[in-house]
C-alpha cells in the first residue's frame, strides 16, 4: 500500500512551490519522497522529480505539430498520458516500496471539471497500483480580499470536488502574503468554514458593478452551501508547524497514520479522533535553504 498526495489549484497557486516545500519537510521527518511532474508545461522545475511527464510528452511539441494553444496542448497531453498510461505505471512501480508520491499536475481547471482524462489517469493508477491518494487543492488566499474571486474559487473548489471523487484538503495557500492584499472585510474563519455567504452577497451588492448580477451570485452561493462540502484549512509553507498540521491533516484522509497498525475498529476511531503522536516538529525548517541546522 502506497500513500501520496495528487496536488492540484489553479494556475498561481503555489502548486510547484508546494510540492518542493512538502517534500523538504517529509524528509526531514524521515520519509522517502517522489515527486512525479504531470505539467508538460512546468519546464523550470525547483525540485528533483522522480518522474517526469516531459519524458513521454513535451507541451511545446505538441502546440508546434497540431497547431494548438496552451490549454488545448495540455489537453492533449492529457489524453496522450491517459492512452499511455502503462509508460507512467512502469516509471512509479520502482518507487511504490518504500516511497511517498506527491503528485504535481498541471493547473488548467478545464482538466479537472470539463474533461475527464486527469481523473481517469489518477483513477487508473489508484486501482492497478493500490495507491492512497488524498488531493490537495490549493486557492491563493488573496481570493479572499476580492467576494467575487472568492465565490468563482469555491465554485471550482466544488467542482474539482465532485469531479476527482477522492479524499479531499481544500488549503488557502500564501497565508503569510494575505494581510498585502489589504483588509479582509470579515475574520479569516469566515472564509475557511464557509458557513453563510449571504455575507457576501451583502458586499457584493455594494459594488455597482456586480449588483446587476444579484440573482446569479445567490443562485452560486446556494449550490455551494446547498452541498456543504468546502472548507479550508491554512498554509504557509515557509512555516513548520504550518506544514505539520496540514500533514496531519493528509494522514488521516489517506490513512497514513493507521499503516502497520493491527488494531480494533474501536481503536482505530480513537486514532482517528485523536492527534497523531509523531513529532512533526522536531527539525527546524526552511524550504527554501540547505541550512537546516539550529
């Protein structure tokens, strides 16, 4: 049994910067981690990737030979890696003893709720590899300065949820950026509960531009709170007890912290409901530096 993460957002998100930021940290609290960049489109890779997609398929080829845009390409390279999924499933099997798979995809949300070849390259491997995955979903926290921004990024939220159908961590990533973007009109809990945005509706009714469209803004936070499916948790990845506690947030959905555990199903909710005992403080932390020492 594997465990790993399938990280996802839209473009901006801090996807990259995460998957390098979250390794460091596994790491250094003892686990083995592959990166496997799915982005055809990621050329400037921060991190060592133990597989990469731009070894079956190159973006740029692809929008050169068949004469397509950026999002269309990696339509298209979705498709190619789906059709070819036995070269990836080769790449990973090496990996699958002793490693923890942190997922890097592309950032197009056409790929995650219009078009089904991510979710069935992700369904594939879960089934033929007995992988436990847990997607992240990562939204800049500077949605939350803007009501209309906010409400499209938990629409997508909701969508990419309904549509992946895998154990879901929605993250409001760049916390420590949020206060730049100006004063929030409400506290932060309010936007990683998500409990009543007619609060929002109220804002956004404020702004002459956005009042004509009362009704359709209604009619969206209804679907969203009709579904009482998105929440968030914070992160910034730069802090480590950040980074721990959305950890441990991982290990519960994708039942990392019951592995090798010989237990009743009794103990097993007492795990659950509980804290884990791991330390995942015990190394000062900076993702960005070699210098790891105190």
């Amino acid at each position: 049994m594997v465990f790993g993460q399938v990280v996802v957002g839209p473009p901006g998100s801090g996807k990259t910067t995460y998957c390098n930021g979250m390794s460091q940290f596994l790491n250094l609290i003892g686990r083995k981690v592959a990166i496997v960049n799915l982005d055809p489109a990621n050329d400037s890779l921060p991190y060592d990737c133990a597989v990469n997609i731009e070894d079956l398929v190159k973006l740029s080829d692809v929008m050169i030979e068949h004469s397509l845009g950026p999002n269309g390409g990696l339509v298209y390279c979705m498709d190619y890696l789906e059709k070819n999924i036995d070269w990836l499933e080769e790449k990973l099997k090496p990996l699958l003893k002793d490693h923890y798979l942190l997922f890097d995809f592309p950032g197009q949300v056409e790929l995650f709720f219009l078009h089904s070849n991510a979710k069935n390259v992700i369904t594939k491997l879960i089934k033929k590899l007995n992988l436990r995955l847990t997607a992240v979903h990562l939204v800049d926290a500077h949605l939350c300065s803007d009501p209309g921004k906010y409400i499209s990024a938990l629409l997508l939220t909701l969508s990419t949820m309904l549509h992946l159908e895998l154990p879901h961590i929605n993250v409001l990533s760049k916390i420590d950026l949020i206060e730049s973007y100006g004063k929030l009109a409400f506290n932060l809990d309010f936007y990683t509960d998500v409990q009543d945005l007619s609060y929002l509706q109220h804002q956004l009714d404020k702004d002459p531009r956005s009042a004509k469209y009362r009704k359709l803004t209604k009619e969206l936070c209804d679907v969203v709170e009709h579904f009482s499916l998105v929440n968030f948790t914070t992160l910034d990845i730069q802090d480590k007890e950040s980074v721990g506690n959305l950890v441990k947030l991982i290990d519960k959905t994708n039942g990392y912290i019951f592995a090798g555990i010989d237990a009743s199903a009794v103990e097993f909710s007492k795990i659950a409901m509980g804290a884990p005992d791991w330390d995942y403080y015990r190394y000062p932390f900076c993702p960005f530096s070699s210098d790891y020492s105190n």
